[in-house]
C-alpha cells in the first residue's frame, strides 16, 4: 500500500505562497504555521454572522 503522505498534492504555502513542505505541511516553516496560529488566536479568520433582531412588534425576553 502507499503512504497517504506521498499522495498529498502539492499545494503552495496560504500564507507566503512558497512551496510547502512535509514537516510544517500546509506551510512552508515554522515561522508561517505561527503567523497563521496568530490569526487564529486574533480572531482574523473569524466568520461574520448576522444578529437577529426582534421584530418592532415583538417583546424582548426577559433572562430567567
């Protein structure tokens, strides 16, 4: 059987788009999959939602 890792395809860095490599994979070195960990960790990679406010004729409800 093969090795899954030898299947992987070859995709650049996402952060600095060189080449990746196998140790820090999907990055290319330690410092890109750090600099990604801080995104992360800063909340730049978070999904935007929408609120839902009541409608006008609706009461809030209370906490109990």
């Amino acid at each position: 059987m093969s090795d899954p890792v030898r299947l992987r395809p070859k995709r650049p860095c996402p952060i600095c788009a060189k080449p990746s490599q196998q140790k820090f994979h999907p990055f290319c070195s330690a410092r890109c999959a750090q600099v990604d960990l801080n995104r992360w960790l800063g909340g730049h990679y978070a999904i935007p939602a929408a609120t839902d406010e009541p409608a006008p004729d609706e009461q809030p409800r209370e906490a109990t």
